[in-house]
C-alpha cells in the first residue's frame, strides 16, 4: 500500500468513525471534524497547500453565503415564520402537515436546487413544527430526506443532476428525467412520510391554527427586500438552468447569482450586520474542509479498484443498472455525491456507456445515497448544523443510519422498476 492510500483510509476512517462516536463529544461540531481531516490530508499527503486553491469550490461557497444571507434576511423579518404558519393553516391534522410538508421540500427542491432548499428550509420546517406540535428533530428529519427525494426527477435539482445532464449526452433531459423519475418520486413523497410518521411515534394530534401571517411580519420593508431577492435568485437559477439545457446562452457559474443578488441585499437591509451574523459559518468551514478531504481521499487510489471489481463492463443488463446503484449508494458516502459523479461519470465514458438508462441510474442512486446516512449529501450537514446551533438539538449518525437505512431501501425499492423496464 502507498502512503497516499494509507493517508486516504485515514481520511476515510477518521470522518466517519468520528461522525459516529460524535455522541460521546456532543461539543465537536462536524466542521471541527472534517477540518481536522484536511489538515491531515495536507500535512501528511497527498495534497500540498499550493493543492488547496485547486480542489476548493469558490462558487459554492460562495454560494452558501448568499443564500445563508437571503434567508436570514427572509427569516428576520418574519417572512418565513409567516409562510410556514400560512402552511400549516392548511391542514387540521399532524399526518396531513407531514405529508404535505414532504411534498412541498421536495417539489421545491426538485426545481429550486436541493442545497437552496437546505438553507431556506430549516426555518420554515422548524416553524411547522412549533404550529403543529412535532419535535424539530421529527420535521428536521423530514426535510432531510423528501428535499433530497424531491431533487432526484428532474436535471435542475440538484448540482450531480445537473453534471448528469451535461455528462450524459442525453437528448432533451427535463423531459427524460420527469418521464422516468417523476412518478417514483410523488410515490416516494408520500410514502415517505408516512413511514416516518409512524417509525418515530408521532402522535397524530387535530391541528388547530389559525394563520394571521400579517402579524408575524416584523419587518415589512425588510420582508419585501428578501421576498424580491429570494423570489428572483431562485427564478434566476431554475431560468439559466433551463437555458443551459436547452443550449441558449447562460450564465456557467450559477452557484455565484446568490451571492451577487445578496450584496444587493446587504444595501437594503435594515441591519445589515445582523444578517450576516446569521451566516452558518461552521457549515462554510466544512465545505471548504470537504473538498480537500475528499481531493485527498480520491488521490489516495482506494475507490478505483473498488468500481472496476463491480462493473467491469457495461451491456444494459438488470446486473449493471442494479451494479451502478450499489456503486452509488456506497461510494457518495466515502465522497459525497457531487464529487462521486463527477469521477464516475470519466469511468462510464471509458466504457463507452450512452445508455439514458445507466444515466439515469446514477442520478437516482447517488441522490439517494443522501438519505441513507448523514454523509451522503452536503445538505444533511446543512440541516444538521443549523439544528444544532439554532435549535440545541441533534440527530446522530447512529438515529441518521437508523431511520434512513429504511427509507433509502424503500425509495430504492420504488425507483428500480421504473429503471429496469
């Protein structure tokens, strides 16, 4: 073994072993671990810190910034507080506010980016709870696992999505991806939180609230500025998303538009330094940790051998489309999803594969991957971060495995037949 592949199982280790003893040190945020992680990476190999510039995302972070700063603006002024309440309003049971509140993440996500959901959602779904009486980490829960669910049928919901798309070669892909995901998807919203509902006990209590949004409107001028400017980012994402799908002219960087719209936003705002006070700082610093650690672990050549034991070859079989989900499931767990797709999708094209089928497969199983345990995607450590600093409450990696284990197996379970025919 080499040193750089010593370095990476490391690496590897060391992330989740820490995720999972988290328990024991509930002090030790997951930024201070996956920081940690980066500094070994650098310090022992494989990269240097002349590497570090490269492997670090700019855009998404400062992406993070920008919407982190719309939505403490939005929630500030009681605009979220507002919609949420209006929401619950709604319905006149907890079963109906969960289900309901699985359909809208996840339709929101599947046409708003996922990460966007993840940085919007938490207030909204923590005010749900409050009106309607279920536990943060309940609705918390929820939100983790339908945006992700709701980000899988169509190329704009999520970053890999969206690679997928481009990757692929596939032919007019929001119609490909709605043909063969949409269905499963609604199926899985649905179902989703019904399992949950009654895995975790909750009680399904009458509802009685009645919406006055008005009167939890602090601010109004400050509600209007994040109202225009969190209405017109996400507009301009899912429009420049389309266009370049379509292939008309586009903007390349699209994770910068937050940001941007958000230096406008600092200007308007009533307390500007508020604002950027509300800033998850810790869930930056893991990004930036995140993508060195991964850049090591990717290095360390310990995945490679990993994907050419289990798919040698490609021939359209029930075996590679069941093979590419394995692959996937396992994998964005060690990576995450965005940097798994990017690297497998270099290995599908060198053998050869154009089949919409496999594509699609991998768009599927990688997004998925996010629900089966708290690394499988960014935007569980989005959530995670803000119950914890916000609200004083968890999930671990154990109670994160527990529920989701089941519910990846069934999301699974319902996507395959709609892959394989």
């Amino acid at each position: 073994m080499t040193a750089d592949a010593a370095v990476a199982l490391l690496l590897a280790a060391l992330v989740v072993g820490g995720m999972v003893a988290r328990p024991i040190y509930p002090k030790l945020p997951t930024w201070s671990l996956m920081s940690l992680a980066a500094f070994i990476a650098v310090f022992l190999g494989p990269l240097t810190v002349d590497d570090v510039p490269r492997v670090i995302n700019v855009e998404v972070v400062l992406f993070l910034v920008g919407m982190f700063s719309i939505v403490a603006l939005a929630e500030l002024s009681g605009l979220l507080d507002a919609f949420a309440y209006w929401f619950v309003s709604l319905f006149k049971s907890r079963l109906s506010v969960y289900t309901a509140s699985s359909l809208l993440f996840g339709l929101m996500s599947a046409f708003a980016v996922n990460d966007t959901v993840a940085l919007m959602g938490p207030p909204v779904a923590a005010a749900i709870a409050r009106a309607s009486g279920i536990e943060y980490r309940h609705m918390f829960l929820l939100l983790a696992f339908s945006l992700t669910i709701g980000s899988v049928m169509t190329p704009i919901g999520n970053p890999q999505n969206m690679l997928i798309a481009v990757e692929s070669g596939i032919k007019a892909p929001f119609i490909t991806f709605l043909s063969r995901l949409a269905i499963p998807t609604l199926i899985n919203l649905i179902i989703t939180p019904v399992v949950l509902f009654k895995i975790l006990g909750i009680k399904n209590e009458r509802v009685s609230f009645v919406a006055l949004p008005k009167e939890l409107i602090k601010n109004g001028r400050d509600a209007a500025v994040a109202a225009v400017v969190l209405i017109g980012t996400v507009a301009a994402m899912a429009a420049n998303d389309l266009a370049a799908l379509s292939g008309h002219p586009h903007i390349h960087n699209i994770g910068f538009i937050p940001f941007v719209a958000a230096s406008l936003l600092y200007f308007f705002a009533s307390s500007p330094r508020e604002v950027l006070a509300r800033v998850e700082w810790g869930t930056v610093i893991f990004f930036l940790a995140m993508f060195i650690t991964m850049e090591a672990i990717w290095r360390g050549g310990i995945l490679q051998p990993i994907i050419s034991a289990v798919l040698p070859t490609y021939t359209g079989s029930a075996y590679d489309i069941l093979a590419i989900t394995a692959i996937s499931l396992f994998l964005s767990q060690v990576l995450s999803n965005v940097p798994f797709v990017s690297l497998f999708s270099t290995y599908l094209h060198s053998l050869g594969v154009t089949d919409p089928k496999a594509w699609l497969t991998l768009a599927m199983a990688s997004t998925i991957a996010g629900n089966l345990t708290l690394l499988g995607a960014a935007s569980n450590i989005i959530i995670l971060e803000v119950l914890e600093t916000r609200f004083h409450s968890t999930i671990t990696f154990a109670q994160f495995i527990k529920y989701g284990s089941l519910i990846t197996a069934i999301n699974t379970a319902i996507y395959l037949p709609f892959l394989l025919i």
